[in-house]
C-alpha cells in the first residue's frame, strides 16, 4: 500500500475500536483488517479483532488471532486468557482453565484471570475452588485458618 503509513493504521484502529464500542462488530473488523494490513504484528489490533469475532460467534477466527498472537508474544498474559475466554465460549472448559492459569502464572497481578477461572469453576460445579484459588494468589491477603477449615467441614473437597 503506497503512502500509507503507521499514522493511517492508527486511524484505521482508532476507527475499529470505536466501531466496537458501539457494537458494530463487521464494521470494527472492516478497520482492524485495514490496520492489520499495514502493521500485521500489532498485538492490540489483533486480540481487538479476535474480540470482535467472538462477539458474532465467528469462534474459529478469533482462536486463529489469539493463537497468532501468543506465537509471537508468549509472554503476554492478556491473550491467553481473552483465548481462554473463546475456549470457554465453544464449550472447551479444559482448554480455557489451561489458559487462565498460564495468564495467572505470567502475570499474577492479572485479576481478570483470576476472576475468569473462579467463574468457570463456579459454572462447572465446583462451589470450593473459586474461593481459594482467589484467595491463593491474592498477595498478601490474610486469611484467617479458622474460616478456612469451616468451609472444608461444610464443603469437602
């Protein structure tokens, strides 16, 4: 694309995630695909285009943005958890738990991780673990033995 640069895919992005505020999806990834076209790597646009997709249930091309940006940034905690939100969407709890926890272990200050898997463990049956594995990670939060051992004698695990 001649003369057009990094300033034009900001505009494009800009244009994408304001579409997406407004909940016009096909119009948000219209943009996003523009400004993908110029700067291909960004992984903001893409986990916001992969959002969009889960958004209209297109599944499969927001699991292809997600798993294409953790190839390229393994590290980044945030696209492992929006992909264990798509996991969870399509009925994969197993897949989304695996991906919660690694968001957690690369960022443990991420409480949305944390608050996605309570949720899906809470969703699954299980009313023990939410509690504690909030609570587990959680710095510095004291947490009184007492309380601990009454939900074990109410709720064995």
């Amino acid at each position: 694309m001649q003369g057009v640069g990094r300033a034009d895919a900001l505009l494009y992005f800009n244009e994408g995630m304001a579409e997406f505020v407004g909940h016009n999806y096909e119009k948000s990834i219209a943009a996003l695909n523009q400004a993908l076209e110029i700067v291909t790597e960004n992984k903001i646009a893409r986990l916001s285009r992969a959002s969009a997709y889960m958004k209209l249930d297109r599944l499969e091309e927001a699991q292809t943005d997600f798993d294409r940006v953790i190839e390229n940034h393994p590290e980044y905690a945030k696209a492992y958890h929006l992909r264990g939100l798509a996991h969870e969407k399509s009925g994969d709890n197993q897949a989304a738990l695996k991906d919660f926890d690694r968001a957690i272990d690369l960022d443990p200050e991420y409480g949305a991780a944390y608050y996605s898997r309570a949720n899906l463990h809470s969703n699954m049956g299980n009313e023990v673990f939410p509690c504690f594995s909030f609570f587990r990670r959680v710095k510095n939060l004291p947490v009184d033995p007492r309380w601990r051992m009454s939900i074990f004698r109410d709720n064995p695990l």
